[in-house]
C-alpha cells in the first residue's frame, strides 16, 4: 500500500527550505514553484518541491527586468 504523503502550507514549505514566506510566494509567481491552490491557501508536496530545487530551477537567474540590481542606478 502507498504512503500517502501530506499537503504542506506555505510556512511549513519555507520552513523546510529554510527562506521566509514571501521567498515562497517569489517562487510561485516567477519561478513556476510546483503549488496547489485550493480556496484561498497554496498548498505543497514536498516530493515535487524538493524534485525542483534539486533541478535547480530556484536557483535560476532572474531576468533583467525581475532583478533588483536592474533598477539601481551606477
């Protein structure tokens, strides 16, 4: 019989992966983060959160007009 695995919040996910909520919300928005909406509340699978930032996808680069270092003046 499969285990099933549990629904995780956004604090619990950021908990995990050790970054603050608003890092969570980032990454859903710019990123793709894998997450669920249900109602109001997202909600995660660790196995496919943890399956995408083993494939490096958090650690992409931001494009110019998403980094904060685009908007500072030299």
């Amino acid at each position: 019989m499969q285990e099933h695995e549990r629904w995780l919040s956004v604090e619990e996910i950021a908990a995990h992966l050790g970054v603050n909520r608003d890092t969570i919300y980032k990454w859903i928005e710019r990123k793709q983060m894998p997450a669920h909406k249900l109602g109001k509340l997202w909600k995660f699978k660790i196995s496919e959160v943890d399956e995408w930032i083993r494939g490096g996808k958090a650690a992409e680069q931001l494009s110019d007009e998403e980094s904060p270092d685009s908007k500072r003046e030299e």
